[in-house]
C-alpha cells in the first residue's frame, strides 16, 4: 500500500536549512495497524504529512497504492487524497459554526454529492460512531471523544483506504483515549490501513507495529507478537 524508498525532507527557512527526513524507507501493506513514536521534532508529522500528500518531499520515492506520489500539481493531489486518505487531527479541526452532522458531510458536499444524500450517509457514519443522537450539536457543545469521534466520522465518509492519525488523542484525558483507539482499532479491523502518530505507549501498545522515529530515521521497529510488542529489526537498509 505505501512503499517508500530514501525519503528526504528538508524546511527551508531565510536563517536555515532543517533536514528533518534523512532517507527514510518503509513499507506498509495494506490493512496494517501502524504507530509512529519517537521525541518532539523527529519528523512524526512530516512523514504524516508526505504520507497523506499534505506536504511535498525532496529526494527519494513514495509509492501509494501502486502510483508514484510525485510533483503532482495540487489538483492531481487532491484526487489521491479523496480516493485514498482520511486524515485525523489532534486538535478535531472541525467547523465551530457547524453541526457535527454538517461537519461529516462536508467532504461530500465539495464531491457535489446533493445535500439530502449527503446528509442520510453523514448520519449513517455519526451512528457507526455512536453519535446519531449528536448529529445536531455545535462542536463547543461535544467532549473531546466525541469530536474526535465526528472528526473520525468525517475522514470516514469518502471511504478511504487509508487513515493516517497525527496524535489523536494528544488532546484527550486516559478513558476518552481508549475509546478512541477503539474506535481506530475497529477501523482497522474492518480493513483500513491505520497509521497513528503518537507519543503515548497506551497508544501506540495498540497498534500491530510501531515505527520509532529518531532524528529523522527509523531507528527501530517492534511488532505484536502474540499480545506483546517484540523488536523485528535495527533498520535503515
Ligand atoms: P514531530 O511531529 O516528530 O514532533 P515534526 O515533523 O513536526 O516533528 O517536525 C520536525 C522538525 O521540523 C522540527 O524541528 C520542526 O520544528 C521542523 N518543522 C516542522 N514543520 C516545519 C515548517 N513548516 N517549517 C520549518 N520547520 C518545520
Ligand atoms: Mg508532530
């Protein structure tokens, strides 16, 4: 599903140049449940952000679903993303002045799809959620769960093949946290390709992999083995 080879990554700033991916290569096949862990700055987001076609990259080759996720034109980015990606954020970004059932429907709403359909699918995602009776609430009158639980109902509604989480639960006490994984777990066992950024070990312990992040390189990879986490490989091949 998403094959990477020597990811490069650099910000430039006018005092500076970051490199912040230094030939990174990784492969996640399809229906994986994946975390990415490691310290503030070493480059979770980014490689997210590459992942979901948010942000460009400088050197190397990011393959998603059997294409080539290169110079695209910001139009051709879109297309993969609404075909391919859910995107989930720690801080919900939903819409403050909408609705959580408006907010669901919004990407089908720039797919053109007519207001009543998109509102019958919305529903139909915020009841997978456990929410129908929410649908009408403002975003300010839900917890921190349950806008995640919309704003996961949202990534949703496009049928993606692919979830990518940037701390989502980075935001939520310890219960509201469990709920939510279940939620992902769910997801992923439904077939998804989950892939979470965390920096919680009650987190990333749910997950079939976890991808540690240092510096900008994976240092090393652990995958579930009968309920445990076991180290698989010292990489960067
Ligand atoms: P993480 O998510 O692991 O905390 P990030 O991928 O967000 O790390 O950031 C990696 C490094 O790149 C950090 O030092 C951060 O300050 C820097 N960085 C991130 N985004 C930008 C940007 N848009 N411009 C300049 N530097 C950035
Ligand atoms: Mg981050």
């Amino acid at each position: 599903m998403i094959h990477i080879r020597q990811l490069h990554k650099s910000y430039h700033t006018e005092a500076l140049s970051l490199h912040v991916l230094k030939g990174l290569n990784l492969d996640i096949e399809a229906g994986e449940y994946v975390s990415v862990t490691g310290a503030s700055g070493s480059g979770k987001s980014t490689l997210l952000n590459i992942l979901g076609i948010l942000d460009s990259y400088d050197q190397g080759e990011y393959h998603l679903n059997g294409s080539l996720i290169k110079n695209l034109s910001e139009r051709e980015a879109a297309v993969y993303r609404n075909e391919m990606i859910g995107f989930v954020f720690q801080s919900f970004n939903l819409i403050n002045f909408k609705n959580a059932l408006e907010n669901v429907a919004l990407p089908l709403y720039y797919k053109k799809v007519s207001r009543k359909k998109r509102n019958i699918i919305a529903m139909e995602h915020l009841d997978k959620m456990g929410l129908k009776d929410w649908a009408k609430h403002l975003p300010n009158e839900l917890s921190g769960g349950q806008k995640q639980r919309v704003a996961i109902a949202r990534a949703m509604i496009s049928n993606p093949k692919v979830i990518l989480a940037d701390e989502p639960t980075g935001a939520l006490d310890s219960t509201t946290t469990l709920e939510v994984m279940d939620v992902l777990t769910n997801l992923n066992r439904e077939g998804i390709t989950t892939i979470i950024v965390t920096h919680e070990q009650s987190v990333s312990d749910a997950t079939n992999r976890i991808i540690h992040l240092k510096d900008g390189m994976i240092e090393y990879e652990t995958r579930k083995n009968n309920g445990v986490h076991d180290m698989i490989q010292s990489v960067n091949f």
